[in-house]
DNA sequence: GTGGTCTAGACCACG
DNA sequence: GTGGTCTAGACCACA
C-alpha cells in the first residue's frame, strides 16, 4: 500500500505476487528510470531485509537475478552495486520492453483486436497520462 | 507445439503456464474472435480433457471460469454452451482488453517508456503483422 | 566418497564444493553422456533430496538452474523431465566445453606453456586413460 | 578492465573472483613465465595494496600463499623476494600444470569428451593463437 | 561488514 | 502428488 524509501530506491510491496519478484521489478525499474545511478552502491542484503520487513534470502534471490541480467554487481566483501555500463541498462530495457510489447500484442491478438484498434482505444482512455519518463 | 482441434475450438498447450489457464485464454480467445459461434455447444469436460490428455479437473477449473466470465453456461442435463449474447461478449472483450492495456502502460512506464516511444517502436518492428481480425 | 545411484542417475556427493553445484553438474554430466535419457522423468525435488539427505531448498536450487540451462523441463504437478531435444543438449555440451576449453588454455598460457607442451605432457601422462564416452 | 604495473608485475583486477586469489594467480604467473626475475624483490604488501587500492590483509594472503608455495621467502627486515631457485619454480610450474590437466580432463570426461576429440575441436578454434611462451 | 550456502519447516498453486 | 515461495536462523568465505 504505501510506499517505501531505502536510499535511492523505492518499493511498494504487496502480497499479490512473489516477494522477491516485486523487489525486482522495481529495483529495474529504478535503474532503468535512472533514479539509482550508474554504479551507485545498492542497499546491503541485510539492510534491505530489514528495511522491506523480509528475510534476507528473499531479497538475496532477487538480488542474483539482478546480477545475472547485468544490472547489478557484487564486489566481495563490498557490497553490491548498480553497473556503471550504460550500454547494458538500454539493452536490458530493449530486451524487456521487446518481450513486454510482443505478450502485449499476442494478447490484443487473441481478442481480435488490431493495432489501429488499440491506438484508438488508448488514445480516448488515457490522454491524460500516457506515463513517460518522470520530470 | 503442434495445434490441436476440439469441435470447433483449437488449442495449443505447452508447459509454461497453468494448463487451465492456456485453455481459458483460448477458449475466451476463440468466442472473442467468433471462431465459436455464439449458442453453440461446447465439449463436455471429460470429452475435451481426453482430448488434451489432462484431467478432468483441470478442464473443470477452466470452465468454471468461463461461467464466471458470463461467456458460457451450463443447461443442465445438455452441457455447456457458449452464451448467446453478443453484448456479454462484447463487455467482456472491452473489459479484458481494458485490463491488458492498463497492465502493459505499466510496465511501458516502469521502464519509462512513453506512449509515443511505444507506437514508433511497435510500428518500426512490426509493421507487416499488427494482428487482429477487427470486429 | 561412495557412489549412490537414483533412478538412471548417480551422485557422488563431498563438501568441497556447494551441494547444489555438485548436483547440478552430475546431472549435467548424465545428460551429456546420454546415461539418462531424452524425455525422461527426473527424481523428484523431494525424493533426490530424501536420498541425497539433503534439504530440498537445495535439490530445487540445482533443478531451477538445470531448466534454465534448457536441459530440463518443469510440468506443473508432474515433475520435471529431460528435454526431448537432442539439439539443446548438443548446443549446451558445445558451449561448455567451449568455456571450460577456454579456462584451461589461459591456465595454460598463465603458465607459459604451449599447445605442444600440454599434448607432450598429456600423452605421457594420460596414455592409459584419456576419458570419453563410456562403453 | 585496465591492466596495470607495480614493479616488473602487471595485473588485471575484477570482481568476478576472489581478490587475493587474483594476486596470487597472476604473480605465480609472472614468475613462471619469468617476467619478474629470480631473487628480485617484491613490492611490500602495503605498497602493493596501495597501488591496487584494496586492503593490505587481502594482499597479505596472497603473499602467504606464495610463500607456501616456495616461490617467494621472506627476508627478516627487508621485504619478500621471488626465490632464487629455478628448480623450485620449475617443479611448481610442473605441479600446477598437472593440477590444471587433471581439473581439465575430469570436465572434458563429465561431457563425454574423448582426447581426440578435444584436439580435434581445439585446432579448429585456437588455430592461431595456442598461446604460451614456452620456457 | 559483505554476500553465499544450507537446513528445517510452513504454506501455497497446480494437476 | 508435484514444484514454488517464504521464514528463521546457522555457519562460511571474503575484504
């Protein structure tokens, strides 16, 4: 329900889905957004455990598959930290947005609806917020 | 991997989703495309979960939901039939798209895509196959 | 230290290395061999885990890590099997082999040694037993 | 990324493995090649942490281990020398050698990979650079 | 301090 | 029955 703030990062938890799923989205979608920077310092395992009310190996989990999408690195007895290659978070988003876009259209597909259809539909419901980039 | 037809319906399963869940995605999908005609008869459970090789409580669950939906109805001692009401059908198509369409503005926004990115990559990468048999 | 065999399957467990690894490329090893075959069924999470006494977090870790080798496939409430694609298990044998051929010639080269030099040690050393597929 | 130069020694430092195991790799390497002379003395641990900015307990480890290696000793006062002792370096450089093979045939035979067929795909893939400076 | 492995045991979704 | 998620808490390696 509410949101939650652990150094750069925001989280907004619920039981709808899996925890560490959740956590990964939404560590993402901060990358991706740039509202963590590159190579900035994640929030310990342990730290964001506490903070989310979680058992660190939940956050652990989400932890590995940041890493091994290339979004994240740990440094041994350091810590964990955002990469600082650019180029991997915009061919991390295109991947995902690609994947995102063709369920997307299998599923207007499957009711019968084609592209036109869909813009005209999105263009009357959601004029006013068409999401984008944050300011 | 290979398709297969049941009376009027066709089906595709594999193992990456609830199998009754492929069946209710299909099933919705051929009465939102009128591959099913409207009124018509649908296998029984036993008969369709004989054809798919599953168990008859998984086709149940399925079904189940299609009622739910008001997409079919049973008439007792006669099975299952498809409903007979254009509307419902068509409230049911709006609502779903509705649905889908706000799920995949999210995800559009968690990686802060905006809804003109959306259109010029879509209509760079898929120009030749928007899909969709319009209503 | 002994052999135990589950299923087409056999394990040779210590604790010089993580468990999961352990299973993870014993298993490997018994699909590239061709020792267990396309399409069949695994031991179940909990059975290996019973046999191995092991917990089963750690059986699963190993078995989530096989799928997403593409060696295996999970089918929700059946249990997982072998692929049934000789291709994948070529492809993957190919490309660790690859990797692990690459390690060893840095190694090599670390060490200032020649392709020559490792196939005259080799020859001499290894005549009698130079591995490869099992009678 | 960057490789750099301490002394007659060169490094290349990531996070992928363990920071004194790294050390420890590319000085034998060094000396097993030669690149750094018998008897000449090694940077002090502090330099060399300073200079590969990490923590002098990390290079201290590394340093243990080479001097249970027999590569390098000691003097009371004066610092770490590389040994003076050619054979001593020769006959680990033999040892990690055979240490390495072994490793390497043990995966090659958990693929199901014969000797031929590893030269085989090795003079296909490596053909011109089978690297080594041999001795 | 950091992340990583493992166990024991609960509870859930799917078939 | 199957696999999947989560917790609590122990112990380890690395820096």
């Amino acid at each position: 329900m509410e949101e939650q703030r652990v150094g750069s990062l925001r989280f907004r938890i619920d039981f709808s889905q899996p925890l560490y799923e959740q956590i990964l989205d939404q560590v993402r979608s901060s990358i991706a957004k740039g509202e963590i920077e590159l190579g900035e310092k994640m929030p310990s395992v342990r730290e964001l455990a506490q903070q989310l009310r979680m058992n660190p190996n939940t956050v652990m989990r989400a932890y590995q598959e940041l890493e091994r999408d290339g979004l994240t690195e740990k440094r041994r007895g350091q810590g964990t930290y955002v990469t600082s290659s650019l180029e991997r978070v915009q061919s991390f988003r295109q991947d995902l947005a690609a994947r995102y876009i063709d369920t997307f259209l299998d599923q207007m597909k499957s009711l019968g609806l084609s592209w036109a259809d869909i813009q005209k539909y999105i263009e009357q419901n959601y004029d006013s917020d068409k999401g984008g980039t944050p300011s």
